[in-house]
C-alpha cells in the first residue's frame, strides 16, 4: 500500500527519493464549500510562491525555481533535488516555524517572511559556533551546545510514508484525492495524542495540536495539513521513530493488516476508510495493544512514553 525505507543520508536520499516534493501548489485544504476551498488553493500558491522567492535569495536552492517568484505557476512544485543540504535544514526548521505562524494567524501575510529570515539567520550562527567554537573558561560536559548543533545540522530522515504515494498511482478516480492520507493520518495522530511528537514538531505546531486533541479537526485533515501529507522521522520522538520503524514498515509491519482487517474490513478499498473519529476510535485500541506489546520487548531506558489509554 505504500513504501518505507531505512535511515539515509542526505545524498542517499536524492539517489533513492529524487521526485520526493517538499512544496505543491496542488496541496490544500479542502473545505466544505466550493468558494473556501478555492479560497485555500489561491492562498497555497501566494504562500509557496514567497517561500520559494525566500529560498532563492537566501542561497538554499540548487538553481533558479522560478525567475518571478513570488508569482509562481498554479501546478508548481519544489522536490528535494531543487534544494541544498542547508534548504533541507531550513525546511524542517525554520519553515516549519513560519507556516506554524501562517497557520494560527487567519490574517497573516503570506509575504511577511520575518520569522524565515530569523530562523534562517539562528541556523547559521549554530551551524558558525559548531564549527568554530569559542573557547570558554566554564567546562563543558559531553553533550555541549556546540557539539550538539554540530550533530543537528544534518540528521538522517526516514520518510515513512507520502499521501503523493497514494493519491498519484493507482489510486480510484472516484474517491477524493484526500483519502490517500486517512490511513497515515490515524497512525499520525495517535502518535501525537499520545506524546510521541518530536519536540521540534511540538515547539512549531503546538497549538495546532491542542485542535487535534478537541477534535477540532480530523486526523486525515490533521495530517494533510500541518504534516503537507508526509510521514517523517523529523515530527516524532525516538520512541515514536523505533515504533513506527516497527509496526509501521511496510514490509515486515503490521499496521496496513491492522487497518484492512478493522477500520477497512468489507470495503472494496482501502481508500474508501472515512476520516472520521468514529473510525479513530475503533483503530486506537489495535495500535495501544501493539505499542505495550512492543515496548514491554524494549529496554526501560529506551522508553519515552508510557500510554495507559488513548488519551482521544
């Protein structure tokens, strides 16, 4: 149903997820009239057109993406070959900051790139102070600051799963493209409910988060918008990384069996699951019993999280 992969370097990734988009006009909410949901694409592709033009002025691009950024193409899209290693250390920061921003403030300027430009400017003093550390009288434990931002410029990332996967192969015309997200969506969002967001994640989206909990949005919505349809190593925890690595992989584990033999059970598709809290609900209760069984193999000291009952 979909694909997963091992830990890979920044130059493995390229090799093996060269079409892997990072940026789609194409990706919106869709909401529950016609007018809002264009309202939505429109809005998308003035918010990617300035972080497109941000991007390109600030060097953390390959080549030129489009000569009249902001104003970019309806169907435009930015894959991970466009951009640098620093643009992939940008993405998961300080664009995630910036469109956590975007996204509490309905009147927020899509043009108002003051938070990208700080966190950009952050990420390359850490990165100077890595390299070039300044001698200091106070001694300093094995796990200083400097060593620390050294480990975090470039860390590998396991893309689990892309709603793109589904929705752009053999996926059913007559089902909203939408649906290709449902499945990674409840298997997302029962991480979060149940503390297993990375911090990084938490500090950019945690008021978006607190929405998850009251059910404010649904955990596919959840899912397409704030995660733009992708599973990474990035969002979730250690813990969240060596379960997910587990029960989620595609080739040895058993989350897509848990989901067709529940949730999807007597539907001609899987697809065809709703993105409902009914059907969170139902699919819950597998993946706590599967996460005590797994965590009662793993050492204590491994353990992040203990949840006792799905908090949602």
């Amino acid at each position: 149903m979909a694909r997963s992969g091992k830990i890979l370097s920044y130059d493995e990734m390229l090799e093996k997820f060269p079409d892997w988009i990072l940026w789609e006009t194409d990706s919106y909410y869709q909401e529950s009239t016609p007018e809002a949901t264009e309202a939505n694409r429109v809005f998308r592709i003035k918010e990617i057109g300035n972080v497109v033009k941000f991007i390109q002025d600030h060097g953390l691009t390959r080549h030129v993406l489009c000569a009249t950024a902001p104003d970019i193409p309806d169907n435009f899209f930015v894959y991970l070959r466009d951009i640098t290693p620093e643009g992939l250390g940008f993405y998961r920061t300080g664009y995630k900051k910036w469109l956590d921003h975007i996204n509490r403030n309905t009147n927020a300027d899509p043009s108002d790139v003051r938070i990208m430009e700080k966190a950009l400017a952050e990420m390359r003093a850490k990165v100077a102070m890595a390299k070039n550390p300044t001698p200091s009288p106070v001694k300093r434990s094995k796990s200083s600051a400097s060593e620390s931002v050294e480990a975090d410029e470039f860390i590998p990332l396991v893309k689990y799963d892309d709603a793109s996967w589904h929705s752009e192969g053999d996926f059913p015309s007559d089902i909203p493209p939408d649906a290709a997200g449902t499945h990674i969506g409840m298997f997302f969002s029962w991480l979060v409910l149940n503390n297993m967001a990375s911090n990084d994640y938490k500090g950019a989206f945690g008021t978006n988060i607190d929405e998850l909990r009251q059910r404010n949005f649904t955990p596919g919505a959840y899912f397409l918008r704030f995660c733009d349809g992708k599973f990474v190593s990035d969002d979730i925890s250690a813990v969240g990384n060596k379960f997910s690595a587990f029960y989620y992989d595609m080739k040895q584990g058993d989350y897509i069996a848990d989901y067709e033999s529940s949730v999807a059970a007597g539907l001609s598709s899987t697809y065809l699951v709703p993105d409902t809290w009914e059907t969170y609900d139902k699919l819950a209760p597998i993946i706590q019993e599967r996460f005590l069984q797994w965590s009662q193999s793993q050492d204590a000291g491994d353990r992040e999280a203990h949840p006792q009952k799905p908090e949602c």
